[in-house]
C-alpha cells in the first residue's frame, strides 16, 4: 500500500498525545493511538501501544490470532506500568490498526480512532467507536444529528491498558486495486464529516490529507489530529 501519515497537536494541547505507525515490508502494518491519562500518560500509552504493533513480523501473511496477540500484549504492558507507577494511574490508548495482506487486509480496533474504506467513490466506516455516544447510537437513543452534540462524546467505554482484560475487535476485509482507507483519532472526526472524508479521498493523497488537516485545524482544533491514507495501488 501506499501510505501517507500526518500528526498535529491541534490548537489547544499542550502536547501531542497521538502516535501513528507506518511499517515496511510485503506485509506492512499501520495503526494510530489516541492516548489518555494526562499529558505524561497519554503520551506513553499510546507509544507502548505502536510499539507492540511495530514488532509483528511483516515478513507474514496477516494472521487474526497474531494480530490479537498484540493488542493483548499491548494491553498487558500498559495496565501493568500504570500498576507499577502511580504517576501514570488511569492511563490507557486508542488503537486501531490495519495489517496488509495479499488480497485482504486485517482490522484491529480498540476505541474511538476509525478506520473508514473508501471504494468506488462510496465511504464506509469500518470500525464501530468504542464510546458512550457510539453505544447510544447502536441502540437508537441518539441520532446522528444529536450525537455530533452530545455533552458526553468523548466518553470512550473501552481501550488499551485501562482494563486486565481487553476485547478488541478484529475484522477481515477484502482489498481491492484503488481502495483507500483512513485511520484517523477522533481530532479529526470532530470536525470531518463522511461526506468531507470522501470528498478529500478523491483528491490526491497530498492534497487530502492537507485538506482533512486544514478541516479539523479550521474547525477549532480542540484535540490532537493524526491520519494515516493508505491507498491500494491499482
């Protein structure tokens, strides 16, 4: 795949408490963390999180078991650092991930960060948000419209280390010449809509992720923004 990964601190963190992962080899693997706890746990929990990933071996065909491994282990390292230092209590990460195969893709998520497929025009969102307001919209209590308002959105209801026990959700997706998939954390998705995610992803990959930026930074720029553009070359 062909990837282009862009990370911001937004205009309002002190700090960027995101981390992305890019990958090489015939097998590549691609994630975003979002992480949480304050300005120094956040910070670690969301780099311990890529950097599990980053030890899959992408010399392998993408394996669900392995993939799985991984954010289990990631998991398991984050909630015993937190144990094991007090300043670091309450830590923990989105994650959300995309192993590359020969003619499908593995997804892994965790969280409230989104995968979205773009394909033939038509935008997808993969992954379901791991988040209070995403739980209200899966049983029908909020709408939409209301969820883009609703005071509680950025309660997320599961993530990486904050828990012994993780379930992560891990999906199997055919690929297809021309496809393209966003990851992104929800400092974009403040402020992008579907219908301004497809538009940019029929743009180049430069100019859409400059334009997807320039939406969130535009929009406020309240929270960190981090993408990765993976194209399927055709």
């Amino acid at each position: 795949m062909i990837a282009l990964g862009r990370t911001d601190t937004g205009k309002v963190r002190p700090s960027n408490q995101d981390a992305l992962l890019e990958t090489t080899g015939p097998y590549a693997v691609f994630a975003v963390a979002d992480g949480m706890g304050g300005h120094r746990g956040g910070n670690v929990a969301s780099a311990m999180a890529v950097d599990c990933l980053s030890e899959i071996d992408t010399r392998q065909c993408p394996d669900e078991e392995k993939l799985k491994a991984a954010f289990d282990r990631a998991n398991r390292l984050i909630w015993e650092r937190q144990r094991r230092d007090m300043s670091l209590s309450g830590m923990g990460t989105t994650l959300t991930a995309l192993w590359e195969g020969d003619d499908h893709v593995l997804l892994g998520h965790v969280g409230d960060s989104r995968a979205y497929l773009f394909r033939d025009g038509t935008l997808r969102q993969v992954s379901d948000d791991h988040s209070l307001v995403g739980e209200l919209m899966r049983t029908g209590v909020l709408s939409p419209e209301d969820a883009r308002t609703y005071p509680y959105r950025n309660i997320v209801t599961r993530a990486v280390g904050t828990d012994e026990k993780l379930k992560s959700d891990i999906l199997r997706a055919d690929k297809k010449p021309g496809d393209r998939w966003l990851l992104c954390s929800d400092g974009l998705t403040e402020y992008a809509d579907g219908e301004s995610i497809a538009l940019a992803l029929s743009l180049p990959l430069p100019e859409a992720a400059e334009q997807l930026m320039q939406r969130a930074l535009a929009g406020g720029g309240r929270d960190n923004i981090t993408m990765l553009i993976l194209e399927v070359p055709k």
